[in-house]
C-alpha cells in the first residue's frame, strides 16, 4: 500500500505541498508559510525547518518536498480488507509505503533528484537570504509589500499533521 498525506515539518513545504512543473518546483499549499515564532528551541528558523530540502526523517522516511524521490517504508498500517462479500471478509493491516508524487522533477521526460543540484540549490538559498536581508527594512516597512498580510488570519499548526496520523493510526491499529 501506498500512501500520500500531508506531513508537516515546521512550514509544511513537504512533497506532498510541492508540485514540479518540468524542472521547476513549485510550492502549493501554502497557507502554513506564516507560522508565529516558537520559543521551543528545534532547528531554529532555517530551511531545515520548512521541510522543503531533506534533513532528518520523519517516521522513518525523506518526505521533504525535495527529497522524497523514491518508494519508501512508512512508520504506519493500512488497513485493507480481504475476501470482501465472503464468509471470509476480514480486515488486516498493512505496512504502508511513502510514494513521491508530483513533486519529482523531469528533466528531458528523467526525473532528476535535487541532490544532483545542491550546490545551485545552496546558491539560490544563499541569494535569496541576501536580498531578503539587504531589502529587509523596505521588505518590513509600513508600506512594503508584507503590510497587506500583516493582519491577515493564518492557521497556527502547533504540531505536525505527521504527529496526528500517526496517533490516529496507532489508536486504530492497537491489536495489530
């Protein structure tokens, strides 16, 4: 079994919120993006915590939005019923595997993996870092351009969609 679900490290820029258009990621999904500072220590507030580039595994697999690339074990069951309309009709459990989605890049109909590119992938963080710190006052500014969101409402996700599958999980499958 297979599954895609959306599994959160800290703005939610898993595989499955990214979507490659050619050999261009895009983010969808992003009503995350804005989370209130936490005090809770973690990795602080770099890319690692996004979840967009890979870092440390959640429930045992890669499912940061460049990194899940392959069919992975999954820390989870599916539960699939077996002999449907029989005497025999029972339910079981299977392991579940993390399957990447659309967020695999192609380039010249070959999907090509972000590791081939981290050190364009660094360059592009480290440009962008500068040009948001050299622009930061205009960028921070009554009238810049994040004034209009300033008030907006966002959705504060205290813990990671992850955290609440698998307790769900867990508390569906307890005899299994």
């Amino acid at each position: 079994q297979t599954c895609a679900l959306p599994i959160l490290s800290g703005t939610d820029c898993h595989f499955d919120n990214v979507i490659a258009c050619g050999e261009y990621p895009v983010l969808v999904d992003t009503e995350t993006f804005f989370q209130p500072l936490s005090h809770g220590g973690g990795d602080g507030y770099t890319v690692l915590s996004t979840g967009l580039v890979p870092g440390i595994p959640v429930a045992g697999c890669d499912a940061s939005g460049f990194g899940a690339q392959r069919l992975q074990p999954f820390r989870a069951r599916i539960p699939r019923w077996t002999d449907v309309n029989s005497a025999h009709m029972e339910l079981r459990f299977d392991d579940a595997r993390l399957a990447p989605q659309q967020n695999v890049p192609m380039f010249q109909n070959e999907p090509c993996g972000a590791s081939s590119y981290a050190k364009e992938l660094l360059d592009g963080f480290e440009d962008a870092y500068r040009i948001a710190l050299t622009h930061r006052s205009e960028l921070l500014s009554s009238s810049g351009p994040l004034d209009a969101i300033e008030n907006c409402p966002i959705r504060v996700l205290v813990r990671g969609t992850l955290d609440y599958y698998l307790a769900v999980n867990r508390a569906l499958h307890l005899r299994n």
